[in-house]
C-alpha cells in the first residue's frame, strides 16, 4: 500500500447523497444499477453506475444514502455518462458492499 498525503486526501471530494431513482442497466457489461444521486443543493443531482445488484434490490436503494466521490470527471459507461463514484467495499466473492452513513445526515455533507 503507497502513502498519500493530507494534500491528497484533502482533493478527494467524498460527499453522502441519497439515492432518488434506479434504472436497470442492461448495456453494462456486467450487472449494474444507473443511479441518480441527490446531494443538495451546492452540488445538486448526478448520476452514476454501480455494480451493486448482488447485494441490492432497485426498489430498497431508494431513498438509502450513500457515499460518494463528486470530483472525477464524468465517465462514459456504454451510453451513459457516470457523474460520480458511489463508494463500497468488494467482498471476496466479489459482492459490493455500499459504504454509507450509519444514521441520517444532510445531502451534500463532505466526509471529513
């Protein structure tokens, strides 16, 4: 594991959302969910891709907040365009686990 420094981490935009819609993505090349995140007004809503059918259903992502880094460049993923990276820890059975916030907190809130 390489070192950063405070520097570093301090460039990486790492803000919680709340999931406001789910699609199905059937062009993604395995399993994914095309997510619209809402994180407030400063940053407003992006959208992202996530790998996360294993573990989650469409219909319990709604309204669940999550972490997210809002800072990289958008993405093309097949036809669509990731506005953001949702955050989560890959099992050894290659599940992703969703890193959120254990109780509720204001869209947008930056982790510090």
């Amino acid at each position: 594991m390489s070192e950063i420094s405070w520097g570093d981490f301090e460039k990486v935009e790492l803000r919680v959302g709340t999931v406001v819609s789910v699609d199905e993505f059937p062009e993604a090349r395995r399993p994914a969910y095309k997510l619209r995140v809402d994180f407030g007004d400063e940053i407003g809503v992006r959208k992202s891709s996530a790998q996360i059918t294993d573990l989650y259903h469409s219909s319990d992502l709604v309204g669940k907040q999550v972490l997210a880094v809002v800072n990289f460049p958008a993405k093309q993923i097949g036809p669509f365009m990731s506005e953001c990276l949702v955050t989560g820890f890959v099992t050894q059975s290659g599940e992703v686990v969703l890193a959120v916030p254990d109780r509720k907190v204001a869209n947008g809130l930056r982790l510090a």
